[in-house]
C-alpha cells in the first residue's frame, strides 16, 4: 500500500508526464511493442513505466544500481500497474546481472538505460540488439559509455543521448542532484552543513548544483576539477578551486560527483582530518574507492544506518551508502517535479524511435522539438507566461542589413 501511494504522490507532482500520457492513452504508439528499462526503480521511475505501458508496450523494468530500488514501489509498479518488474534494493552483483538479463528476454523494441550496463549487455546477444529499433540513455556516465561504444564500432543499433537534452541536464543534473544529494546526506547523518568544509569533486552540471545547494546551507565550498574552463567558472562563481590532495586535508565533507573512478584514495585519506565523511552522487561506486580503502584499512564497521566507519590510524573516515549514489541509497532521489522532466523527454524520444526508427547504429541527440514541447508543456502546467517576438523583430532578429 505505502508504495501505490508513493506512485500516485510522484503522479501528483508530474503534470507534463500525466500530459504525455493522456496523448498516449488516445494514440498507442508502442501498440505491439516490447520495451525494456534499466532505471533506478523508485516513485518516479515507475510513472514513466506505467505511462510508456499505457501507450501500448509491454514494459520490464530491472533496477540500474544494486541500493537504488525502493522495494515498496518495485511490489506496487507489479501489483497495482501491471509492469513487469525484476527489480530489489541489496542485489549482489550476480543478482544485478542476472535481472538485467531477465529484462531484456521479450526481446526489446526499444531499451530506455541508466548508465549503460543494460546497452552493453544487449550487445552482447544478437538475438536481443537484432531487434532493438534504438534507446535511450539517462545519464551523464551512460553518454560516455555509448559514445566510446560508437567510437569502437561496437554499438549496435541507434541510441538517443537523452541527458544532454535541454530540459534534462539543466534542470535534473544541476537542481535535482544538488537537492537530492542533500536530502541523502543529511537523512544519513543527522549533521549540520553550515559553517562546515564541503569539497565538491567535479563541477559539471551535478557538481555545479551540490556546490551551489551546499553554499546556500552555509557551507565553505571548494571545487576540485581537472578542465581549466569549468575550473575557471568554478572560481568566478565565487568557490575556492583546488587539487583534491590539497582541498581534502581540511574537509568535513567530500561530495563526488565526476563520473571517474578513483577521485578520493587511500593515499588522500591519509592527510584527511579525523571524521571526514565521504560521498558520492556519481553513478557507479567507485569515485570513492571502497574497495581499495578496505584492502588498506580493513572492512569498515556499521556505525549507522547507510554510514560505514573505516579506522585510518588514529582517525575515523566514514564513507556514505557504500560509495553508491547518495541521494538514492540514502535518500529518495530527485525530486517529483524534477523527474517530470526527464522523463517527460524519455517518453516522448521513446515514442519518436517507435514513429521515426533511425538505422544508423551511433548516438543522437533528442529531436529540438520535443525538448521545446516539455518546455512549453512545463510553462503551461504552472501558469508561467512568457512574451513572443512581433513580426518587427523577427524581421530584425533575421536581418543583416540593419544595425543600430
């Protein structure tokens, strides 16, 4: 029941997806057709898969992160929706695999993946990626995995870049992680953030918004980064710029969020100050390296709930949700209104892979109108009016003749 009612609270909150739907109830535009998801399976997931399932498809859905399922909401998409689910919060990594696999058994017309373990794995049955029509990718971490796919010839089918959508990574990766990064952190640890030393590994658009959200907490926020021109942005933003050997020496928290592996190391945590608390908002686990901490300092202890203490001689590290995603094993994602967003472009680029199949087996970027679609839809729900050129400044805009 608290998971049905979690679903319908998310549905409450999403008014351009309910939108969506509605034009898919009348249409069917997957009429016929399987689609396989691999997303991380909580409220809002499983709106987009009740509204891709009410457009005509048949949906499986498997989690993209072993602690990233909400377990009520998984029993709820199967029980009360109708949605096929192979999904469970504390999978083993053979579990993770093997639901993946299960996934895509109906042979997918269309795969919808965060982080890209679900792509390569179809791309390893040509009895699956034979079939695919194309897909979409979610985050910032999967993007870069299918482009080097691309790049070494091994993607199979087209796979659209949905996170470098404009109403995607504006509004999800900058304002949804920087308040959902928190809303983990602080259900983890019971801990005030102002006045304290936050270092924010990476300042993309997810780092940009846990600096600016922790700032706005009273924070003293320093960015680490390897690219000089958001290192620069960084320092005009008013943030303290420095290496991670140096910033992690005075830091209370350390936030990651870079998309690379190995960002805070046994070797830094030597000079760290005693009670550091490390997290991470990256996609998978490895930007704090646990594994190799526990090979240096012994296997943590339990100290807390989602909150392991590692002993580095006479000093306390604690490391938040195993290194996994903060703000969904921890806390409970992104939210409502943010995901309607997203996944508001997920359904409509789904429905223009169903409509507008692509052969070319590389990564495209979600069609312009569909990102203008979302935005005027979003306008619309809240009320928001906006002004419009007049045919004289059209005609001046698209001039070369007139100038001052």
């Amino acid at each position: 029941m608290d998971g049905k009612k979690k679903i319908e609270w998310g549905m409450r909150w999403m008014p351009v997806l309910e939108s969506v739907r509605k034009d898919f109830i009348s249409n069917k535009p997957f009429k016929g057709m399987n689609i396989s998801m691999a997303l991380h399976l909580e409220a809002k997931t499983a709106v987009l898969a009740y509204t891709l399932k009410q457009g005509g498809a048949r949906v499986r859905i498997s989690g993209c992160n072993p602690l990233s399922t909400d377990d009520e909401v998984a029993a709820s998409l199967k029980d009360d929706f109708g949605v096929s689910v192979f999904a469970k919060r504390g999978l083993t990594r053979d579990e993770y695999y093997e639901y993946l696999a299960k996934t895509i058994e109906i042979e997918p017309d269309i795969i919808i993946d965060d982080g890209g373990d679900l792509t390569a794995l179809a791309l390893n049955d040509k009895a699956v990626y034979k079939n695919i029509k194309g897909g979409n990718e979610e985050t910032t971490t999967g993007v870069v995995r299918l482009r080097n796919m691309e790049k070494a010839g091994a993607l199979k089918f087209p796979m659209f870049d949905v996170n470098d959508a404009l109403m995607k990574h504006l509004f999800d990766n900058r304002y949804g992680t920087g308040q959902s990064t928190i809303d983990g952190i602080l259900t983890a640890t019971n801990l005030v953030v102002a006045g304290k030393n936050v270092v924010v590994g990476g300042y993309g658009w997810c780092g940009r918004g846990i600096a600016n959200k922790m700032r706005g907490l009273g924070a003293n926020v320093t960015v680490t980064e390897i690219d000089p021109f958001k290192s620069i942005e960084a320092h005009m933003d008013g943030f303290l710029v420095k290496p991670m050997k140096e910033a992690i020496r005075y830091a209370d928290f350390v936030i990651t969020a870079t998309g690379v592996k190995d960002i805070v190391t046994p070797e830094l945590l030597k000079d760290a100050r005693d009670g550091i608390i490390l997290a991470n908002s990256g996609h998978f686990n490895n930007e704090v390296a646990v594994e190799d901490m526990e090979r240096k300092f012994g296997k943590g202890k339990s100290v807390r709930k989602n909150v392991t203490q590692y002993s580095i001689g006479k000093k306390k590290a604690y490391v938040l949700s195993d290194g996994r995603l903060v703000n969904l094993a921890s806390g409970q994602g992104h939210p409502a209104e943010i995901m309607d967003l997203s996944f508001s472009i997920q359904a409509l680029t789904a429905q223009f892979i169903a409509e507008n199949p692509r052969k070319e087996p590389k990564v495209y970027p979600v069609p312009s109108e569909i990102d203008l679609r979302v935005a005027n839809t979003y306008l619309s729900s809240y009320g928001i009016e906006i002004d419009e050129l007049s045919k004289e400044q059209l005609r001046y805009i698209n001039s070369w003749e007139e100038g001052t």
